[in-house]
C-alpha cells in the first residue's frame, strides 16, 4: 500500500468512496450523494487553505483517502483542524485508516497546529477506536443532534492536542 499527496487524477476514486459513505454509513451525515463537481470545489479548497489530502492506493485501486480542514469558520480556531479518513468498503479492517492517519497527525505538526478534532457518531466504535490508538481523547458527546436513515444519531468529539500552548507576538 502507497500514501501518497491526492491529485486531481484521484477525483473520481474518492467520489465513489465517499458517495458510498454518504448512502451506506452514518460516517458522513448527507442525505445525497455528492457529484464530481462538488468533490473538484472540496480538493480546490483544501489546496488554496493549504491543507493536504492524503490517499492510500494498492495495484492502482484507490482504498481510501484522509484529510485536514478548517475546524471552525472563526480566527480564534485557526490553530485547530478537523480529520476525515474515509476507508473503501471492501478495504475496511486492512489497517488503511491506520496507514492515512500518520501523514494527517505529521502534516498538522508540520503547518503548526495545535490540536485536531474528530467529529464521529458516537456508535461507531471503529473509528472512535482507531482516533484513540492515536491518542485522541473523547471530550465531547453530543446526544441527538444528526438525523440520517430514520434515527437520531449521537456525535461524540474526540481531540488530539499535538503542540503545547504557546503565545503568538502579538497577542496578550
């Protein structure tokens, strides 16, 4: 398996693993399935905030993808990110997700960032267990704020702190 920088190239693959996230889990919690055009506008604005999307491909099949983006709209979060790592059905369980959230916790470190979030449902206890292997610590649970297939869904927030707190010139 390869980690690697995503390319424009990759769009599609990606698309067809996340549309199937959005129709078949509660990982992501739209209702309709995105199209190409909306995955080239997400891949054009992680590269313009500069922050990295990460794919994991094995024989040229794309197995899933990992990112970092804004945590909150607001200056006072610009030190704090959020993950996703999405994983291709038939690849889940192979440590992919292991593999993609390396380059993400190195990637924040490197732009200097000091903490990264993970919003997940609070029933899915694979990925709350791999955010944990990494030392994420649960710091928020949410009760019945999404809906998707039906039910009310529980959002639990896990946070890794990755830099210590430090006084930027300027600022009192």
């Amino acid at each position: 398996m390869q980690i690697r920088q995503a390319t424009e190239a990759d769009l599609p693959a990606i698309l067809i693993i996340y549309n199937d996230i959005i129709v078949n889990t509660t990982a992501v919690w739209h209702d309709e399935p995105h199209s190409l055009q909306m995955r080239q506008e997400w891949f054009n604005q992680r590269r313009q905030q500069g922050f990295p999307i990460f794919v994991a491909v094995e024989h040229e099949q794309m197995l899933g993808f990992s990112t970092i983006g804004p945590f909150r709209p607001w200056p006072g979060y610009r030190f704090t990110v959020e993950n996703s790592v999405y994983v291709a059905a038939d690849s889940r369980g192979k440590g992919v997700a292991n593999a993609l959230m390396h380059p993400l916790i190195e990637a924040a470190k490197e732009l200097k960032l000091h903490a990264i979030v993970a919003g997940i449902e609070a029933e899915n206890s694979a990925s709350i267990a791999l955010h944990k292997k990494f030392g994420f610590e649960e710091v928020a649970h949410f009760k019945e704020v999404g809906f998707k297939f039906g039910r009310w869904m529980d959002l639990k927030f896990l946070e890794l702190v990755i830099a210590p707190p430090q006084r930027f010139e300027g600022e009192i």
